[in-house]
C-alpha cells in the first residue's frame, strides 16, 4: 500500500504544534521543556542560532510529514519566526487550520 493511505488527514490542533515544536526545541538547544513558551523569541530568549533554526525546520518537516503528506517549510518564511508561537501559527497555516 503506499504510504499516503496510512497518513492521517485529521487537524492537528495548535496545542499539540505546539507541543511537537517544544519537543524538538528541548533537542535541539538542550534547554528544559519550562525555558520553551509560545512568547519565547528564537535568538533573544533561547539563544538558537539560524542553524538551530534549520534543525528545527527538518525535524517539523520529518515529525509533521508522517502525519500529513507532503508538509515542508518554505525556505524564505525561516527568516519570518522570530517567536516560538510564530512557528506554531506558521505550521497551522500550512497545515490549512487555524491558530489558537
């Protein structure tokens, strides 16, 4: 069977983005999951640098893209998130929902 047909096409609320963005973030800038708030500013308040950004960016793409096919991020838009809930509202918005 191919793999689309085991992909869930049900919303994926801003919660659980959020969530999924959080976890990857504890990873990848190996700070506590209590350091990670939407408001949180990428540079200013976790000290991620643009190839933190980048790892962020795969990992949304490899987590988000077994769930809905064919999700990625635009290359150009990574400048545009500068808070952790501007990745989450960017994901919905890919994902055709909407942001809490």
């Amino acid at each position: 069977m191919p793999a689309e047909t085991h992909t869930t096409r049900e919303p994926i609320s801003p919660d659980e983005v959020f969530a999924i963005v959080k976890a990857n973030l504890c990873e990848i800038l190996e700070v506590s999951e209590d350091a990670i708030l939407r408001e949180s500013r990428f540079v200013e308040d976790l000290d991620a640098d643009s190839l933190a950004l980048i790892e962020l960016v795969e990992a949304l793409e490899e987590d988000l893209g077994e769930r809905t096919v064919g999700f990625s991020v635009d290359d150009e838009d990574i400048s545009d998130m500068k808070t952790v809930g501007d990745a989450v509202d960017y994901v919905i918005a890919r994902l055709g929902g909407t942001s809490a």
